[in-house]
C-alpha cells in the first residue's frame, strides 16, 4: 500500500449508514452511523468544493464496532452523555482525518505520519484483541503506553490542519480510554462481567477489520 493509498475505512472508525446490530445498541439512545454521516456531510461541506471527497469512508463493520464501544463506556461511566461525548469525539476526529486525506491536505511527510499511525493503531489492536482472549498477558503500563504513542502521533499530525478544539477532542478520548482503571475493569478476571461481555463484540468487530486488511 503507497502512502498515497491509505486505508482508513476501519481506523476505529469510519461507518456505513446501513444496518446495526441490534443486540449491541439500544436503537432509541445512540446511533455511531448516524453521527458519523452527519459530522462527514458538515464538514465535507465546510472543507472541500467537491462533495466526492467524502464517499466510501464508512463502513458497516466500524459503526458496530463504535456502537459496542459506546455501550462500553456508558458501563464504565454510568453516565450517557459522556459515553456519547467520547465517541463523539472519535467520530469527529477521524472523519476529519479521512476527509483531509482523501482532499490531498497533507504534505508528503504527513502522508507518512498517517502510516505511523495505521502500524500504531493495528498494534494497538492486536495487543487489546490478545489480551482479552489469553489469559494472564494483561499488561496494564504496556497498554498505556501504546495508547500515549497513538495520541501523541494524532495530535502532531493534525495540530496543522484542525483547531485546538479538535486538538482537544483527541486529549479528551485519550483521558477517557488509557485509564488504569477503565482497562482493568475489561481484563481483570471477574472484576467487570457486563464490560467484559461487551468487549467481545469488540474484539469481534475489530478482527473483522483486521480480517478485511483495513486496519
């Protein structure tokens, strides 16, 4: 794949608006396909004089994977909107990534900083996906650290291009996913059942993506 050629159709990210699972998703509270078709249309529009730019960059696997993310959090948390401010912020942010992208936004040197990204996040993914069906490799400062490599990689790249509100939308998603206690309350045995059920539609989700050699 040339750096022209990037793949961000699963980047966690990027949804089809089509069918949802609904054994993953109250359809009545939050719909990851439906935020992430409005966020691409407005800012497609704000962005680029040719619409085209922003076909093609969602995908059904990645809306469920979003959905069960969300259903995650809001265990976790206890707290709906905030649940939803965080995928939310994910949404935005790689909407934004992947309309920049495909409108040939970035220089040559950041066309490379999306690879860096896409090796990070697959890795990142694998160790999750690895963690969750291995018993005993969790390793909380392993994850952690993985998670402030992606972050740091996300912000440099877009600090040019977007605002500092969006610099802090990647800041808040981060404070949210990397804590100690939100990991272990995936992976520590019998410490969270309801979370760790949900985990696996994520880890499905996610192998899917790997599967289909977008992410």
């Amino acid at each position: 794949m040339s750096v022209g050629e990037l793949d961000f159709s699963c980047f966690p990210f990027f949804f089809k608006r089509t069918g949802l699972d609904e054994r993953s998703l109250d359809m009545t509270d939050f719909k990851a396909s439906v935020v992430a078709y409005e966020v691409q249309k407005s800012f497609a529009n704000k962005l680029f004089s040719n619409k085209a730019v922003a076909k093609s960059l969602i995908d059904d696997t990645s809306a469920r994977l979003l959905d069960n993310l969300y259903l995650l959090l809001k265990v976790f948390t206890g707290n709906k909107d905030e649940s939803k401010k965080t995928v939310r912020n994910i949404i935005k942010i790689s909407i934004k990534i992947g309309l920049l992208q495909r409108g040939d936004k970035f220089s040559d040197d950041e066309k490379v900083g999306l690879i860096h990204i896409q090796r990070k996040l697959r890795t990142v993914a694998m160790t999750l996906v690895s963690f969750y069906q291995v018993d005993h490799t969790y390793d909380r400062l392993f994850v952690i650290k993985q998670f402030n490599e992606l972050e740091e990689l996300l912000i440099n790249l877009i600090q040019p291009h977007l605002t500092d509100k969006s610099v802090g939308r990647v800041d808040q998603i981060f404070t949210v996913v990397k804590t100690g206690e939100f990991l272990d309350s995936i992976y520590v045995p019998k410490r969270n059942p309801e979370m760790r059920e949900i985990m696996g539609r994520v880890v499905e989700d996610v192998n899917s993506c790997m599967e289909a050699g977008s992410l």
